[in-house]
C-alpha cells in the first residue's frame, strides 16, 4: 500500500473481476471459483474473456500483451473500487516479438518453482509503468496458470475420467500424471503440454463441456492440495475482502 493516499475501496462492497483466456475459464469462474469466493465476503465475482478473445470465432486463445494490457489497463480505470486479476495459461503465451507477454521470453530459461512468479510480477511491473502514481498494485495481483488450465485437471485423475464418462482412461491419464512431481510441472512442448496429452488420450475431447464437468469433480480442496501456484493466489483472493476492510476501519 502506498503511503499517505487514501485506498480507493471502502468496507461496503468487494467485487472481483477475473479476465479469463476461453469460455472453460470462464465457466470454472461461475461454477465453481464465485461460489467459493462468495464465502469470503465478496459481493460479485465475474468472469470475462481478456482482450479481443469474443472476437475470435472460438471464443478463446490468448491474445498478445499490447492487447491484453489495454483490456487490463481500461478495467483498472474504470472501476478504482474492484480487484482485478487475470487467469491465463503460461502455455503458449507469446514469448517473443511484438506479441510477447512480460517476462515470458525470461522465464523460460528459469527452474520450474521461478517461472511463474516471473512472468506474474513482470505483467505487474509493465502496468504499474503505464498507470503510474495512481495505481495501487494490491489491486491487480495477475496469476498464470502453470502450464494451462488442463494441468489442474491432473490433480484427480479417477474423478477427471470419471466425471467425463471415461472411466476406462484414468490409467493412462494417471501415467501422465506419475511422470510430474505435482500437476502444475506437466509441461509445455506443443507436444506435450497437458492440453496435447488430455487429447490424445480422450478422443474428441471437448474443452468447455468436459473440463467444467471435471474441475467441478475433482473439486477446489484436491485442486488446492496438489497445485501450489493456484493455491497461493486462491489464497490471495480470499485474503482481499479482509484486507479492504481492514484498511478502512
């Protein structure tokens, strides 16, 4: 918190928006994350897909920084009272060119435990310089997902294929996940990114349908226990509504 200017929020409302990468984000975000956070005392938890992503005939894909920063930057603005974070796979965010997100040409040449927190606190550095002085970073804590959102899947194999009516694929899906120290290590080759091996084991793997079905399934407590990256910022969200009015009394 910076010192002698008064928070932008006070203790009557917390609302979250969470800028999503696709459409099975964003039905995690309404299924199962907001009834979650609503038990922390928020007041809305939204989804909503990051950049031009409706523009995209798919509803989905990542879309590169100077886009994303915009859509960020606009929503930051426009609501001085609101948390804001984003929920984006590290796969595949461009690391190069003019497409390129922060941090993430860098953090591919670090160890596993460093790449997200690199790529996270270099989208908060690259904000923070384009808001300035009125910008309070406790507002925009950003979270990749390690490596996609199908990692997390990996958590529960046997409520993973289960809960899609595949129940004679949880061996193989278990092989997988046998290979990794935890879910979120599955890795990001465009061979092998966990996205690639969920599709080569289940034929005519639909994305939105069976992920919701899944996530929901294996459930935030499994999901938290085995993924520590999406622990720490679950946990951070809960933490907001306390700190906010902990501020303000």
């Amino acid at each position: 918190m910076k010192l002698g200017v008064a928070p932008p929020w006070n203790n009557m409302m917390s609302r979250l928006l969470i800028l999503v990468e696709g459409i099975t984000e964003e039905r995690f975000v309404h299924a199962v994350l907001a009834p979650h956070l609503y038990n922390y005392g928020y007041s809305e938890v939204s989804p909503k897909l990051l950049g031009d992503s409706r523009m995209n005939k798919n509803r989905g894909g990542i879309r590169s920084w100077p886009s994303a920063r915009k859509d960020i930057i606009k929503h930051l603005k426009a609501d001085k009272k609101r948390l804001i974070t984003t929920m984006v796979d590290y796969y595949a965010l461009p690391s190069t060119g003019d497409k390129s997100w922060p941090g993430r040409g860098e953090a591919s040449r670090l160890l596993f435990s460093e790449k997200p927190s690199r790529v996270q606190q270099a989208i908060l550095q690259d904000i923070e310089r384009e808001l300035g002085g009125d910008f309070y970073p406790a507002r925009f804590p950003p979270y990749v997902v390690m490596h996609e959102f199908e990692g997390l899947l990996f958590s529960d194999c046997k409520a993973f294929g289960e809960s899609i009516g595949r129940p004679e694929l949880v061996e193989d899906l278990t092989k997988v996940r046998r290979q990794f120290e935890t879910p979120e290590e599955i890795n990001d080759s465009r061979l092998t990114a966990p996205s690639k091996r969920v599709e080569a084991i289940i034929q005519g793997y639909r994305k939105p349908r069976m992920g919701t079905l899944a996530i929901q399934s294996i459930g935030l407590a499994t999901v938290r226990q085995e993924c520590r990256f999406f622990n720490e910022w679950l946990g951070k969200l809960e933490q907001w509504p306390k700190q906010t009015m902990s501020t303000t009394n």
